[in-house]
C-alpha cells in the first residue's frame, strides 16, 4: 500500500483529475475506472467518471505525481 497523489490526464486535450489515496495503486487504476464501468452510482468523481464513460479509459494517461 502506497500513499500518494496521482492524475488522470485526457491525452488529447490535457485536461487533468488530480487525486490522492492511500492506496494510489488501488484507487487509480480500479477505483476510477471501476465506478466508470460499473454504471451505477458508485464513490468517486463524477466528472471523470462521465469523460471515462464518454472517451473510453484508452483516452486517459494514468500518472503517479508523488509516493
């Protein structure tokens, strides 16, 4: 378990969703795109989680800022 700050960056026009956790492994990769997927209301940001289900998750950069 590794606590940090991590992004999801839109790679054609940069648009950016910083968050943090204490798991950023968990959260980022299967936190975000899991509520994107899932369809139902479920925790997490509800912008990003609309761009994910707009674009595809193959539209985002997932970057790791600071461990």
């Amino acid at each position: 378990m590794t606590m940090g700050v991590y992004s999801f960056v839109h790679r054609s026009d940069f648009r950016r969703y910083v968050g943090s956790s204490l798991n950023v492994e968990k959260r980022a990769s299967h936190g975000h795109l899991w509520a994107a997927k899932s369809g139902g209301k479920r925790r997490g940001n509800p912008h990003l989680t609309a761009a994910i289900r707009k674009y595809g998750e193959e539209a985002f950069a997932v970057q790791v800022l600071e461990v």
